[in-house]
C-alpha cells in the first residue's frame, strides 16, 4: 500500500463518527450491515451517515452492496490488512551498525 492511500484512509478514520462506522462493520463480519442497521445502532441521522459511509467508500475501506431494496455497506479487509501491515512493516527493526 503506498502512503497515499495510507494517508487518506487514515484521515477518514481519524473522525469518530466514520471511524465508529468502521468499526461496526468489521466487527459485523464479511456479510457487512444493512444502511439501516447502521443508523440505528450508531444513532447518526441518514444525510450524515450517507456523507460518512460516502468518505469511507472514497478511501477504499468499506464498499456498498444493493439487495432487493436494502443497501449493505461491507468492510474491506484487503484494505485493513493492508493499513496494519504499513503500520507493521518496520516495526521492532533493530538499526543496523552502519545505522547507529
């Protein structure tokens, strides 16, 4: 994943109320949650989950699913893996002696 990318999905989770959304959603599986299911359990009124899950779509971390009438909104683990992964490229290195 390049820093781009890293970047801006970072700063879409940085708001509590996508990053709660996020969180609700991975924690609902590979299934996601329906629209509705989401305004109900995080209390958020419809324009503003719609301009929510509309900024975590953009950022690549969740995508949308129409079934019948109801609208799902499904995480992206690729996605999430690959923040993690970032985040966990480097960590716990040792400098070498030449870096010291």
């Amino acid at each position: 994943m390049n820093t781009e990318l890293v970047a801006k999905a970072f700063k879409e989770l940085g708001h509590p109320s996508r990053l709660s959304i996020f969180r609700a959603l991975v924690k609902a599986g590979p299934n996601g949650l329906p629209v509705g299911e989401l305004k109900q359990t995080l209390d958020i009124p419809n324009s503003t989950l719609s301009h929510h899950v509309s900024a975590l779509v953009t950022a690549g971390l969740i995508h949308q699913h129409r079934q019948g009438t109801t609208l799902y909104c499904i995480p992206i683990y690729e996605t999430l893996e690959g923040l993690i992964e970032f985040l966990m490229k480097d960590c716990c290195m040792a400098p070498s002696k030449e870096e010291v």
